[in-house]
C-alpha cells in the first residue's frame, strides 16, 4: 500500500503543472459530488421509505376504522369489499401487497390474497398499548414490509389489520432516484473537468510562455519577444541605456541612483517614460511575467555592457605598452600573454604560451605573487632581473594581481623594462660618487700624504746614516722597515678604498656588514672632517649587523649622510657642538643605522621634500638635491626605509632601517 501511495504521489510530482491543476480540482469534485451522493442518498431514501410507511398507515388505520363494526357483525363480504377497495385503488396497486384482517382470535377473517398465505406470514404482531407495528418479513420469494395496525372498539381490541407494501416497489422507486441523482452528478463532473481544463490552461499558459522564454535565455538568445501584451510597436532598441551602455538603465541599476543630478537630465526622463516600464496590472502570474520581462531586459543590458567592457580590456591588453602575462597560481605555467611579450623577450606566442614562467623569471616560486593582505590583491617587485630567448638579461618591475581566469586562480602580471633607468641610474650615482671624491680630494690628499711623509722621513733617515757611516742597529734598523711597511699598507688600504668606492656597482645582492660600510666611510673622511674640526661618536654594535645589498650602494647612502651632516653642521654657527654620531643597532630582524648631526635641523615645513629629486636647502652652486634621492631610492631597493627626526637648533637624525640577511646556511 506504501508503495502504491508512493509511486502515485511520484507520478503526480511528474506531472506538467495544468495536468496537476485538472486532476486536484477534479478530485475535488468527485468527493465532493460523491459525499453530496451518499448524503441526499441517505435523505432521499428513509424520506421516501418513511413517506411510504406513513402511507401504509394510513391505509391500516382507515380500515381499522371503517372495519370495526363489520368484525362484530361477522359481515365479512363487505369486510372484504373493503380491503380490496383499498388495494385497488390509484397507485396502491402496485404499493399495497396484501391486506388481511384478524379477530381477536388471530384468525384472517379477510384478506386479498390470491395464493395460499406462506409461513411466518402472521410474525408481526401489535404489542398491547401500540397504535402499530412495522417489521420486514419475507412474502414468499420478496421482501415486504408489514404494518399491523390494531382494530379497537372502546377499550377492548377486536382484531388487527395488515398492510404488506412491496419492498421491491420501494427499491425500484429509489434505484430510480439514485440513477437520476447519478446523472445529474455526472453532468455536474463533465462541467467540472471542462472548467477545470479551461481554467488551467489559462493558468498555465503565461508560465508555459516564460519557461519557453527561459530557455531560450538560458541557451544565449535574448533577442526573444518581451512585450506580448503591451505595445506590440516599441522598439527595445530605443531606450537611452540600450543605445549607450555607458548609461545605467536608472529602473534597475541602484548605483545610479546615487548620482542623483543624472536623474533629473531629460536623458533620465526619458527613461522613465518609457512603454518598456509601463507596469501592467493584473494577477500574480501577470506580476510574475513582467518581473521576468524586466529580469531578462535587465541580463540584456548588462551583458552588452559585459561585452563592451571585455573587448575593451582586451584592446587595453593586447595594446598595452608593456609586456602582460597570465599566470596559473598552481602550476606556474603562462596561459596568456600580449604581443608585447613578443617584443620584449623574443618568444612567440604560442611558445610562452605553456612555458614555466621561470624560465624567464629563474626566482619565480609559483603562488608567490600571491597577496597575502586581505586588504590588497596587487603585489609590488621592484627590479628584478628576467632573461630574454637567447639569455639576455635585462631588469623590470613587477606588478601582480590576483584574478580568476578560466575557474582557475591565476594572477595577471605587468612587466615594465627599467633597464634602460636603472643604467641611467648607476651612471648618476656613479658621477655622484665621482662629485665625491673631488670634493674629498683635499682630505684624502692629506692622508696619504702622511704615510708618504713617513716613509720619506724613514728611508732619508736610513741613507743619512748610511752616507754617515754611522752604523744603525738591528733593532733600531728593523723598527724603522716596519714603519715605513706599515705607512705603504696603510697608503694602499686608502687607494683600495678608494677605488672600491669609485668602481662602479651593480645591482646584485650580497651579504654586507653594515660595520664595516660605516668603517670604509670613515677611512676616508674622519681625517678630512677632523681637519674641519668635525669629530665622530660612534656606537657600533658588536656584531656583523649584515643585510643583502652591495658595499658601493650602501657606502654611497652612508657617504651622503654624513656628508649633509658636514655641511648642516657647517651652516650652524655654533662651534662648540661640531659632532656626528653613527650608531648601528639591530632590532627584531632588522639593521638599523643612525645617523645624527648637531646643525641647525630641517624645518617642518620642506622635510617631506628631502628625498625629492633636485630639492635642496643649500646656496647655489653647493649642491644638486640628488644626494638624498639617491640614497632613499637605493634604500628603498633593498626593502628598507629611511626616517627623519629633526629639531630646529637641536639637529637631524637619518635613521636607516633594513631587512637583516637570513641566518646563514638558511634558505632565502
């Protein structure tokens, strides 16, 4: 039964929903029409059977009146006159079975019987005090429903009177009855299942329209009719915002609706007098259809507007200046490139197409121009070095955004070549560094010019003696080789710094001590600041301090601090407070250096402008305002910062801060 119920209810789940709408109003009938059945049925029949026996009654009693006195004069010819005028007449013929009348012995004095009376036929006896008694008794081969009424005269019974009404008569009238009631709810079920379908088909229909509608959405056909019923003559193409995607359809695209000043142009208005917004009054699947119009004009417009804006970034990456890859996240691998690529790295497309993109980027991790920020999902690599097709090397900056390209997550990268400004760069610091050196010539004249004079003073002292013929002894001949030993290592520790710092740098990291950047520095200046009567505080940490960068870009940051330094303190005209002190710590994974004068300090109001290209405090003809541009931008190539703290009269503080080099033997 289970399943029975089961598969119907699956059956009924299948069906299309007008045949759904039909089956539920016609089952609705049909109980309905089958309760009304069974109750005018049950009304109609004990009123009948009821009527018929109130009839039968009837009969009895009349007799049971008229017959008394025939009984007491034992008149039996008109006793029986009597009952077969009763039987005879109108329609009692065929109602009325029999009649038969008893004495107050129980024996039939009359009756109308034409066959011999059957067994049992006397069972139906009148209880003393009942005006009758009605029982169901068998008259031979039919049922018959006998009524016994009591003949009295005065208070003493003389008899009983029986009227036997045919059962068969009975359920012939009601079988009719029931055949005519059956009729008329047939009748009732055929008008039922023609309405029913009429109204379901005009329920339906509208839906059947939007599912027909949908799918032809669905498969990319929007030019599908929208406007069935209200102005058949409007053309779509009309609107404002289908003509220019640029404008937002203001009906449905909120944002527009922020720029409230657009919705007053006539452009607006327009809009908004459009049939295409016309709303239609009528039932909820009315609603539901102009809801669905408007849905699918809406799609409409802005996929147009999709496709316009996808061709337009795909103009802008197949015309962009520089070369732009889409990289897949897991793999590494390009699966896209613009033909500037072509340009820059020599490769056709459809090699790079697939290639690893460390093969032209060796240090790329795949997944790691991934943005970890929340915030952010652009990343920043500042010049790195990739390789062209036949191994070239040349520099770019990197930028990377993560995107969704094809259900895979991919990340877009921008590729510019700064080769060109980084050459340009080193040519500018290497002059700086040349301006340097003139501008230390003095000073480091002066230095090797010791060493020189010592060695002079030794070895004139050692062909005096020798022309003297004054014998020197071992001792005192060795003391005075070791000097002028020690004078040329310490004129040529002078001349290699020099040419070290005057040597043109590279690009390459290494791993530097920052100690002794800031010993090279001062090899060459503390002798040349200490003849302008500059002294130095230093406070060096103890151990290497190393970071990743190159010795000649760092002395260079360090030289043009201490150098400003110089001439701030210089510009202050207080002599007692002639000091420099560099200071060189390491905190949480980080080298700081300090750089702290007592000059007159930087006002507030140009110390943003410090590390601008070409800004400068100083007189005419004393400086370029490259310095500090230069040494920012070399910091800020090796991850690092550069701050300010200045205090007017007090002096300035250059701190440097940058990322301490891993732990050796550990994987950068």
């Amino acid at each position: 039964m289970m399943d029975f119920f089961r598969r119907a209810r699956q059956r009924f789940e299948a069906m299309s929903l007008k045949n759904k709408l039909v089956l539920s109003m016609l089952a609705g009938v049909m109980f309905i029409s089958v309760a009304i059945a069974f109750i005018a049925r049950w009304i109609l029949v004990s009123s009948l059977t009821s009527e018929l026996e109130m009839r039968g009654s009837a009969i009895a009693h009349s007799i049971a009146e008229r017959g008394g006195g025939f009984i007491l004069d034992h008149d039996h010819p008109r006793l029986l006159a009597l009952i077969f005028d009763e039987v005879r007449l109108h329609e009692r013929r065929r109602l009325v079975s029999y009649i038969f009348i008893e004495d107050q012995n129980n024996e039939i004095v009359a009756h109308t019987l034409t066959r011999p009376v059957p067994e049992g036929f006397k069972d139906n006896s009148v209880p003393d005090g009942a005006i009758r008694s009605v029982k169901l008794i068998n008259f031979g081969e039919t049922p018959v429903i006998d009524i016994a009424v009591p003949i009295n005269e005065g208070l003493y019974r003389i008899g009983t009177v029986h009227v036997g009404l045919s059962k068969s008569h009975i359920d012939n009238l009601v079988s009719k009855l029931r055949v005519a009631f059956l009729g008329f709810i047939s009748g009732i079920v055929l008008i039922a299942v023609y309405l029913s379908n009429r109204l379901s088909h005009y329920i339906t229909r509208p839906i059947s329209n939007l599912t027909r509608i949908a799918d032809d959405v669905s498969r990319g056909n929007f030019d599908v009719p929208l406007l069935q019923s209200a102005g058949k003559d409007w053309n779509p193409d009309e609107c404002p915002a289908y003509r220019d995607s640029n404008l937002p359809c203001w009906h449905f695209d909120l944002s527009a609706r922020e720029q409230a000043d657009l919705e007053k142009t006539e452009v607006y208005k327009n809009c908004g007098s459009c049939l295409f917004y016309g709303t239609r009054e009528g039932d909820e699947v009315l609603q539901l259809g102009n809801s669905f119009r408007n849905m699918v004009w809406s799609i409409k417009l802005y996929r147009r507007r999709l496709r316009e804006s996808e061709e337009k970034y795909r103009s802008l990456f197949d015309s962009g200046p520089d070369p732009v890859f889409v990289l897949d996240c897991d793999t590494g691998r390009i699966l896209d490139a613009n033909p500037r690529v072509e340009e820059l790295y020599g490769y056709s497309r459809q090699e790079v197409v697939g290639m690893e993109f460390k093969t032209l980027w060796p240090e790329y991790v795949p997944g790691s121009l991934e943005s970890n920020n929340p915030g952010s999902e652009c990343l920043y690599r500042p010049k790195v070095l990739h390789y062209k097709s036949g191994g070239e090397p040349f520099y770019v900056n990197v930028h990377a955004c993560s995107i969704s390209y094809k259900g895979r997550r991919a990340v877009v990268v921008s590729a510019t070549d700064i080769t060109e400004m980084i050459e340009k760069d080193a040519q500018l610091i290497q002059a700086g560094k040349m301006k340097s050196l003139g501008e230390m010539s003095a000073g480091i004249a002066h230095e090797l010019n010791q060493p020189l004079n010592a060695i002079k003073m030794g070895s004139e002292y050692l062909i005096m003696m020798d022309e003297s013929e004054v014998p020197v002894g071992p001792d005192q001949y060795r003391d005075v080789v070791r000097e002028m030993s020690t004078q040329v290592d310490r004129a040529s520790e002078i001349i290699n710094t020099l040419r070290s710092f005057g040597r043109k740098s590279d690009l390459v990291r290494e791993r530097v001590s920052m100690n002794a950047v800031v010993n090279d520095v001062l090899s060459i200046l503390k002798r040349q600041f200490e003849l302008d009567n500059i002294r130095f505080d230093l406070s060096m940490a103890e151990n290497g301090l190393e970071v990743l960068g190159h010795s000649n870009r760092l002395q260079q940051v360090l030289f043009n601090l201490v150098t400003n330094a110089r001439d701030a303190i210089n510009e202050s005209t207080d002599d007692y407070q002639r000091r420099i002190g560099i200071e060189t710590r390491q905190e949480d994974g980080r080298v700081l250096i300090s750089v702290t004068d007592t000059g007159g300090g930087i006002p507030e109001d140009v110390r943003d402008k410090v590390f601008e290209p070409f800004f400068t405090t100083k007189e005419t003809g004393q400086g370029m305002g490259l310095g500090l541009a230069i040494s920012y931008g070399i910091v800020k190539d090796y991850g690092g910062t550069m701050d300010i703290e200045s205090e007017a009269g007090v002096g300035t503080r250059f701190t440097l801060d940058l990322p301490a080099a891993p732990e050796r033997g550990r994987k950068q």
